[in-house]
C-alpha cells in the first residue's frame, strides 16, 4: 500500500501514489511544473495529512509552500502553527 499520495488541491484529485517520500517530491514538482501557476500540490501521508505541498511560480520556478496547521497547545485554544498571541511592544521603549 503507497505510503504517500499526491494531489491536486484545486481539482482535489488524487494524481499519484508513491511508497517514499523522495519519489513523492520528486513527482509532485513535475505534476506542479505542468500545472497552472498558483495551484498547490501537496503530498499527503496514507492517513491524510499533509506533509509538503508545491507550487508553480508565475516566473515558472516551483517553490515549496508551508502548510498551515491548527494545533491545540496543553492550555488554550488552538493557535495557528504554534503561533502565539504577544502584546505590540512599547514604541516608547524601541
């Protein structure tokens, strides 16, 4: 059974299934080079979350996009990628 799935974000189809990560990558950047410019390719693990996800530049270059995660920390609400709520500092004291 592939271990990783590429699909297409904007079609949500799935394009490909690979047993390592390597291959994925590797036909992930080919499936976003033949893709419109802006539309993600993302990899999934076999339980559907995302690990890396590609995307087709308008200058034709592939770059590599984070992916955004909700995450729930042990005391609060869930946080965006482990961000975290600061106070703007004191302009007085920069």
């Amino acid at each position: 059974m592939p271990q990783f799935h590429i699909v297409n974000e904007s079609t949500e189809d799935t394009l490909e299934s690979t047993d390592n990560l390597r291959d994925a990558i590797r036909v992930a950047k080919e499936i976003a080079r033949q893709g419109q410019a802006g539309d993600p390719v993302s990899i999934l693990e076999s339980g559907g979350q995302a690990v890396r996800q590609f995307v087709l530049m308008a200058d034709g270059t592939i770059a590599e996009q984070a992916i955004a995660r909700l995450l729930k920390p042990s005391g609060g609400e869930a946080v965006l990628n482990g961000t975290e709520k600061v106070a703007a500092p004191d302009p007085a004291r920069i």
